[in-house]
C-alpha cells in the first residue's frame, strides 16, 4: 500500500482540469439534490480476490443541463483488507431525464484501506472513471455501472442500483 506519487499528481491533476471545465463550461446554476440510493456489485481489487461492494450514493442535477453530482460512500472487506471511501464523482448523461441514458463520468475519493491481520491502514487518494447506463421507470431509476479506480489498490467493479428519486 505504498504511494506511486507521480501517479497520484498525475490524476489529482486531471480530476482539478475536469472540475474546473465543467465549472467553466456551464452557468452559474446550483445543483439541487434530485435522489438517493443504492448500489450492490462485485469489485476486484489489485492483488486480492473478487470481493461484494455496497454502497449508498446522493444524486444533484443542475437545472437544464445533463451533468450530475454523485458523492457516494462504498465498502468492500475481502481477505481481511477492507476499504472504505466518500467519493465525489461528476457524470454526463447523453438523453434527457426519463428515458434510457447511457452515461459517462469521473471523479475522485479517498480510500481508507485497513488491513486487519497486521492492524496497519492508509489514506490514499484515487482517481475514479464511470461508464453505465440508467433505466428510468415510473417511480425509481435503475442503473448498472462500471466503475475503474486508479489509487494504491487499484479496482475494477460493476454494480447495479436504484435511485429513489426526491422531488
């Protein structure tokens, strides 16, 4: 769990340059909170096996755009190495609100890995890309996802969720 310094500086440095483009790039509008919910998949973390994630996640759209906020909480525990990360991810979905979107974003998260067999942990931070596809239906909004975490373990997962939304 050893910190590659370049890398990190690497994607801090893209994750800044893609926050301030959507913020240029867009109109000084407010993003209001439009859903809450959940997600369950399988990630594989570099160096260990396949492991369950769940997570729980908030959902902001800014009137009259397609850009998301989704700041999320996810956990995995496998061969008694746990992880656990907030992370603020910025998505772009190419349909309009109620219908069938495929979607495209990025992020960042801190991961506070524990290794409990030598009682010794770390904070790093990652870099996150997303690809999926949301699902409206007459009362939630399904999605499954793939998600790739470049930090000190690197992850792969894909998870499936719903948004309850709140209006």
């Amino acid at each position: 769990m050893k910190h590659d310094r370049s890398s990190l500086g690497m994607f801090s440095t893209l994750a800044t340059l893609l926050i301030l483009g959507v913020s240029i790039a867009q109109p000084a509008h407010g993003f209001s909170l439009t859903g809450v919910g959940g997600k369950l998949g399988l990630s594989t973390p570099s160096d260990f096996d396949g492991a369950a994630e769940v997570g729980v996640h908030a959902e902001f759209e800014q009137p009259g755009t397609q850009l998301h906020l989704l700041p999320s909480l996810l956990y995995w525990n496998v061969d008694h190495v746990r992880d656990l990360s907030p992370n603020l991810d910025v998505c772009y979905h190419f349909s309009p609100q109620g219908t069938v979107s495929p979607y495209l974003g990025g992020g960042l998260g801190l991961h506070f890995v524990r290794d409990t067999r030598s009682d010794q942990g770390s904070t790093d931070l990652g870099m996150n890309l997303i690809g999926g596809l949301q699902f409206p239906s007459s009362t939630n909004r399904y999605f499954i996802e793939g998600r790739y975490t470049a930090s000190d373990i690197t992850q792969v997962a894909v998870l499936g969720g719903v948004t309850f939304p709140i209006r």
